[in-house]
C-alpha cells in the first residue's frame, strides 16, 4: 500500500513553484489566450463549451483528493486537521467542477489549455491529496493553533470573495450572450479581478492553514497564474470602454 515519500513531495512541489515562475514569464506579458484574450480568427472546432470544458478540465482536483482520502487503508483518523484540511480543498473542487461550469457563461474554451489544465489538476490535487493523506504530521490541538485558525478564515473570506463575484460577472450575461462590459458591485468597485483577488486570498489562506510547502507552493503557482491575468483584464477594459472606472485597481484594493 502507499506509504508517505518525503522527497516525492518535496520534488512535486518545486516544480510547481518552477512551474509558476515559468508562467509569470510567459503570462506577464501576453495573456493565456482563453476568454476575453483569445485570439479572433482562432478555428471554432478547437474549442469545447465552457461548461463541458470547465468540467472536465478541474474534475480531477476534487476526484484525485477524494479517492486519496476514501480509499486509504487503514483510514487515517489522526490528527483532525489533516481529513479537514483535505476537506477545503475538496470542498473547493466541488463547487468548482459540479456547481461553476453548469451556470457558467463563458465562452467555448480551446481544447488544448483544455488539455494542460487537465494534467495540471491531476498534478495538483494528487501532490495536495497525497501530501495530506499520507505525509501530514500536526500537533493534536492544531485545530487551535493559530495558522490553522487565520488560514481558515481567510480561505472562507477568499471563498466568499470568489463566489460572489463569479456570480456578478455571470450576471453581466443574458443566457447565450458572449458580450463583455463593465462589472459592477462587490469588489469590483475597488478591482478589476475581484474573482482572482478572492482566489488568491482563498489559496494563500490554505497555504497557512496547512503550513506545507505544496499548499504554498500552489499559492504561489495561483498568483503567477491568474495575477497576471487580472492584470490584463484591466488593460483590456481601459482600452475597451473610455467610461471604465478611473480608481479602480487591477488585482488589489487601493494598491495595484
Ligand atoms: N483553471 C486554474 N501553463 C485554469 C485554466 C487555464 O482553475 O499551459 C489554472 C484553473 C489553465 C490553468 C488553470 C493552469 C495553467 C494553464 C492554463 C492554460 C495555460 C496554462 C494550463 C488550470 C499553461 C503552463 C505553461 C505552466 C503549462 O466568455 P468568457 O469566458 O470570457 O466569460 C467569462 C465571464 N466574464 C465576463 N462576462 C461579461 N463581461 C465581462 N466583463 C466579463 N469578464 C469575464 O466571467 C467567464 O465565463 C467568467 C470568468 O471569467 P474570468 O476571465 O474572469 O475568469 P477565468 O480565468 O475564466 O477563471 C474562472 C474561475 C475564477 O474564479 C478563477 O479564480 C478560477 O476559475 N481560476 C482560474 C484559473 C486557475 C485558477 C483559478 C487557479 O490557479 N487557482
């Protein structure tokens, strides 16, 4: 059966973080080209519909973790803190994969991202699953400790954050649109990637909650991946609509 391999999980995890470094070189300064930076003339048969497509692609991160944690043998019910924190992430993956995608308006996505997105959340939510399953060892009152308890409200605040404005930017669309405007309302009135912010928030909260480097390593991977996107976002929207909001920030409040 698995057992817990100390230098596997240190490998796993940096090479995220080289990976999230290699997308802040990449993404910094052309956008991943999916959504409102894809480019025009792309062939329509290379692309899924947003909902199949988000679907599938983070299944994965709720499903490897799941099966990690269902399956383990025997289960492990010592400490708490490591079922629970499986638990978040999970949690996550389920709103993400069975309640995102079926409401979503987005645009069909290219099937190749498609693709690397896939693999990248068996990676991910193989390193965090297995990481937690099989290598976590907390203090039996980590459920008290103060990392656990600031992580953990910060990644419901972050949740929170990223929930709400999802559902403010699906608003923005009647059913069948593909427009894009101005997005108006919760954190938005201070950024222009409130959904991002939230994110962001939700994983470096995990990343303290759990204390581990693959947590925030997938911190970080998080930030080099959708930071620069939000940044590009608000490009787009300055250059799009003259009426776009002067004080507004790109990613954090009053700050950038
Ligand atoms: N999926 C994370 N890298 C990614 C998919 C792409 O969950 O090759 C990372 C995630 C993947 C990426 C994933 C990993 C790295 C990949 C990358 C592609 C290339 C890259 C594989 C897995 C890669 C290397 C080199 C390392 C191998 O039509 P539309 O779609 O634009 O509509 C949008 C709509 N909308 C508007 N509607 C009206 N008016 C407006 N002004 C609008 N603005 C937007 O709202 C969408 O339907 C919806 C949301 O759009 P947007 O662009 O704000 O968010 P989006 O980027 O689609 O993300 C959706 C949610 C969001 O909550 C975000 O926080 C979360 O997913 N997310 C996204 C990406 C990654 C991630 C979280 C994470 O790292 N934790």
């Amino acid at each position: 059966s698995m057992q817990c391999l100390p230098g596997l999980v240190l490998a796993l995890s940096s090479l995220l973080g080289a990976l999230a470094l290699l997308q802040l070189s990449l993404y910094l300064r052309v956008p991943s080209r999916y959504g409102k930076h894809e480019e025009r003339l792309c062939r329509p048969r290379g692309r899924l519909p947003a909902r199949c497509a988000w679907f599938l692609q983070e299944l994965p991160s709720f499903l490897v973790p799941a099966l990690l944690l269902a399956l383990r043998s025997p289960p492990r019910l010592e400490p708490l803190g490591c079922r629970l924190l499986c638990c978040l992430f999970c949690w996550h993956y389920f709103y993400r994969t069975f309640i995102y995608p079926f409401f979503t308006r987005g645009r069909p996505f290219p099937l190749q991202l498609l693709f690397f997105g896939m693999l990248f959340c068996i990676y991910n939510g193989f390193l965090q699953g297995y990481y937690l399953i099989y290598c976590a060892e907390y203090p039996n009152d980590w459920c008290t400790d103060i990392r656990f308890t600031s992580g953990l409200l910060l990644f419901l605040l972050g949740m929170g954050i990223n929930i709400h404005s999802d559902l403010l930017l699906r608003q923005l669309r009647k059913p069948g649109e593909v427009t894009y405007k101005i997005p108006q309302g919760g954190l938005f009135t201070y950024v222009s990637g409130a959904n991002y912010f939230g994110e962001i928030v939700e994983w470096f909260g995990f990343a303290i909650a759990t204390w581990s480097p693959p947590a925030f390593a997938f911190a970080f991977f998080t930030l080099c991946c959708i930071g620069p996107r939000a940044y590009h976002h608000h490009r787009y929207y300055l250059k799009t609509f003259t009426d776009y909001p002067k004080s507004r920030k790109a990613l954090i409040p009053f700050i950038f």
